[in-house]
C-alpha cells in the first residue's frame, strides 16, 4: 500500500512511517523544509513538499496514495488566531482529505485525544464508543480542536471514505519524547524542587508507547471499518501521584500534594493547572478485540523506572 502521512518527523510520525516500511508499505511523508525532507528521507520514506496550507496539494497527495495517516496540526496558527483558526483550518484539511478519497472505500486514519471531563460522570472508563470530546472551557481547547476533527473525519465515511480516528492519551511516552506532557511534569519538578499532584493525587491518566501507537495507527490503515474511534491506550488508567512519585524517585525530589484550594492560584502548575486534575479512565478492549492490537513496549512506570526520561549525564 502506497501511504500518505504528515506529521512524519514529529513525536509519533518517525514511529508511524518506521512501522508501516516494516510492514511492506511505500511512504510519502509531508515535508515543508530541507531538514524536515532530509529527515523523511532518512528514514526511509519519499518526499512531497509542501505544507498544511496547500489544500490543493493534499487533496492531490491522498487522490495518488492508496490511504491517509494523519498527526500534524496547524499549531502555527494559535499565536494569531487561538483555537478557533486551528480548528477551522483542521477542519478544511479533513474536508480536503475527503475530495480526495471520496467513493474510494480508501482509509484515512486521523489522530483524535483521549480525555473528557463529561466521561467522569459516567461512572466508567471511557470506550471507543463514548462520542467525540464535547467543546468546553479555553483550558481544553486542544480537546475541542480534535472534537470538530473527529467529527469531521468520521463524517468521511458517509461519503465512501474508510475514515477513522485514533484517540491518543494524554501521555504518549519513547525515548524521543522531548515536549509531550511528561517532559513538562518533569521540568517543572527541576524548576520547582519538588515534584507535586493535585489532592490526593488518585486522579488517574492512560498511557501508551509511541511504538505501540505506531503499530495501532498502522492496522487502522489496513483494516479498521469505516467511521469508527480507536483508543490507543496500553496503560489504561495511573494515578497521577504514582506518576510523581516516580519522577520524583528518578530526580530525587519530594512527591508532595498541592491542595484543591490552592490548585488554580499562580504557582506550581501554572497553565497546567486545569489539565493535571483530570480524572480520565479509558480502556481499548474494542480496539483490540477488532483490529487485533496488542502492545508489547514498557509501560509508562516501567520506562520511567528504567531511567528512559532520566538519562545518566
């Protein structure tokens, strides 16, 4: 299979376009600059130039590739626009993806996100069958970004598209990992002497290995149904103090409790303050029971364990 991916030279993208050449399948990876190209290239994929704004050429991109791996966002675009521009140009790229591939019955695999306060009234883990994350307050609008997506892509498969979304938790862990959420709990820990969680700290998040969400997005590519979510999610619920405790055990530094009344004052979490109180059990027996996926990496508590975030210097 011939396949179109953005996103290729981020955190996850080397991951994906690793796993698929291992598979057999022929890779094209977006690349917008000579380093981004160089870096296609050397791992051993081909090379289309341009970028997220040339609708055009991703509407040409996914019409001459067999299927679509998507994970790259307009970012660049908070700074002047906020969440809204982002998600009105994510939106417009899905819709351009589906010109594309309309009435093909190709696959376009969408990253989504795990994570919904709604889903904690439940009384239950959340499913791949749970609907996309609702919009809400400023402090979750990445989440309300990869709602209007989601919706969007899984739309796709009315229009003879095998359009799907993997929803990705809030920590996806490697050795590559330089700017995800964990590498911010981690600096915050050094910036402040101590590494803290919100309350008591039983407030739980999933986890998975970028190689096993690699993997996951892969065998959506090849045979996931149309217009259905996905979770990929190995560890499916850590408490975050025991995420604390273990960083503070690497750095050497006191896990410690952040009281609810004083959570949301400027301090330790700053920005973060909304995100870390989250209480967000999921599980992905669907997904695994359907596509056949299973993850065999370490998990979150073994990696950090291991020193993989904590390298000695």
């Amino acid at each position: 299979m011939h396949v179109f991916v953005t996103g290729g030279t981020g955190h996850i993208g080397p991951y994906i376009i690793g796993d698929l050449i291992a598979a057999g399948h022929e890779v094209t990876a977006l690349a917008r600059s000579d380093k981004s190209a160089a870096e296609v290239l050397e791992l051993g994929a081909k090379v289309r130039r341009g970028d997220l704004e040339d609708l055009d050429g991703l509407r040409a991109a996914a019409a001459e590739a067999d299927g679509v791996i998507h994970v790259a966002h307009r970012q660049d675009l908070l700074p002047s626009g906020g969440i809204d521009a982002v998600a009105a140009a994510e939106v417009q790229i899905m819709l351009a993806y589906g010109d594309g591939l309309a009435g093909t019955g190709k696959p376009l695999v969408v990253s989504g996100s795990i994570g919904s306060p709604g889903w904690e009234k439940l009384g239950r883990p959340a499913t791949e069958e749970d609907p996309a994350l609702p919009g809400g307050d400023a402090y979750k609008g990445t989440l309300r970004v990869r709602n209007i997506v989601e919706t969007t892509v899984i739309d796709l498969a009315k229009r003879g598209v095998r359009s799907s979304v993997v929803r990705i938790p809030t920590i996806v862990h490697s050795t590559t990992d330089g700017a995800g959420f964990f590498p911010l709990l981690s600096g915050l820990a050094k910036e402040k002497g101590v590494i803290g969680y919100p309350g008591d700290g039983t407030n739980v998040w999933p986890a998975i290995h970028s190689r096993d969400l690699a993997s996951l997005f892969r065998l959506a590519l090849e045979k996931g149904p149309a217009g259905k979510s996905w979770h990929g999610i190995a560890d499916e619920g850590i408490a975050f103090r025991k995420i604390a405790e273990a960083i503070g055990s690497r750095l050497g530094l006191p896990a410690v409790s952040i009281p609810a009344d004083v959570l949301m004052l400027p301090g330790y979490f700053g920005f973060l303050a909304n995100l870390v109180t989250l209480d967000l059990p999921a599980t992905s027996h669907i997904t695994r029971q359907t596509l056949g996926w299973q993850p065999t990496q370490a998990g979150l508590l073994e990696d950090i364990d291991n020193g993989q975030y904590f390298p000695a210097s």
